[in-house]
C-alpha cells in the first residue's frame, strides 16, 4: 500500500502545469502621447465603436482621436495663474480633451514623444469602454460636450472623473492601460 501511495503521490508530482492562456493576437494600435507632464491615448476614430460614435461623427473626416484628461476649470481657462495650478491640487470636476487628427499621432507630435502600442481586440474594447465610461453622457444619449478646445479640431467633454493632485492625466491614462489588461498599475502614478 505504501508504494501504490507513493507511486500515486509520484505521478501528481510529475503532472505539468495548466497551460498558459491562449496569447491573443495583437489587431488594435493606440498611441500613447507625451505633451510635458500631459499624457494622451489615440485611436483610429474609425475604431471609436458605438461607446464614442458621437464624438467621432462630431469630427467628421478624421482619421485618429486623441483623449486627455485634467482639471476641468484648468483645461477651460486659456489664461492660467498659481491659484489654478493650486486649486487643481483639491478634488475638483475633470474634462476630457478631445483632439482630432488627420495624419497619425506620430506624424502630428515629435515622433519621440509618441508610443505605439498593439492591444487584442478585447483589450482594445476594454480600453474604449473604459474612455467612454470617463466621459459624461449628455440628454441627447451623446458625451455632453462642454466647450471648444484650444485648437482647430478639438473639444473639451464633461467628465465623471474627478481631478486632484492623487488622480491627474497620468493617473487616468495608467488606469486605462490597466483597464485594457496591460501589464500597468495606475495606483501612485
């Protein structure tokens, strides 16, 4: 009995390993954006789905959106003092910047300032409907956009995310790549 126990003991020890899950293939590119201290995600605006339609067909004949967030009194002031750099400090209501593009974000921005990354369609669904659920939704069904942006094809949207010096921009796009399934965490970002 003995051996029949060990041999059994034995063959337990020598079973591999579950396999791996199943590498999803890479079909989707966004773009990760510097801009100083500011971080962006980009994607095909034709990839935007039915989470984003409203803000792609807002920017009709474009080929790639950028998303942003930050500060929502800070983004809209086009003239900024010490006091708004502190307030933005405290929790406050967040904005997400919309930027249109015609050409590729490595071809808009310095191209050292840009990352592509190649996620799985899952991963970019994720991260869509993680973009969609930081944007207010307006009565209309839509985002509730709230202003023009500081440029030619661009627009600032409500957020449901709220600002503050312990969730900022970098916060925001960490906890979308997380969000994905990247291998990130945004907590202390």
């Amino acid at each position: 009995l003995a051996w029949g126990v060990c041999a059994w003991l034995a063959a337990c020890a020598a079973t591999p390993p579950p396999p791996d899950p199943p590498v999803e293939p890479k079909a989707e590119t966004i773009w990760l954006i510097e801009r100083g201290w500011h971080t962006d995600i980009g994607i095909e605006a034709g990839k935007a789905e039915r989470a984003l339609a409203d803000i792609g067909k807002a920017f009709p004949g474009v080929r790639f959106l950028v998303f942003g967030f930050g500060e929502r009194a800070y983004l809209l002031h086009r003239q900024h003092d010490s006091g708004d750099m502190l307030a933005a400090l405290f929790p406050n209501p967040g904005a997400i910047l919309v930027t249109a593009l015609r050409d590729a974000p490595d071809a808009a921005f310095p191209p050292t300032d840009v990352v592509a990354l190649p996620l799985s369609e899952r991963q970019f669904r994720r991260l869509i409907a993680f973009i969609a659920a930081s944007l207010t939704g307006g009565q209309d069904g839509g985002h509730r956009r709230i202003a023009n942006g500081p440029y030619p094809g661009s627009a600032f949207y409500a957020s449901t995310a709220t600002y503050s010096f312990a969730f900022t921009c970098n916060t925001w796009t960490a906890e979308g790549l997380q969000t994905a399934g990247l291998p990130i965490r945004a907590s202390g970002v």
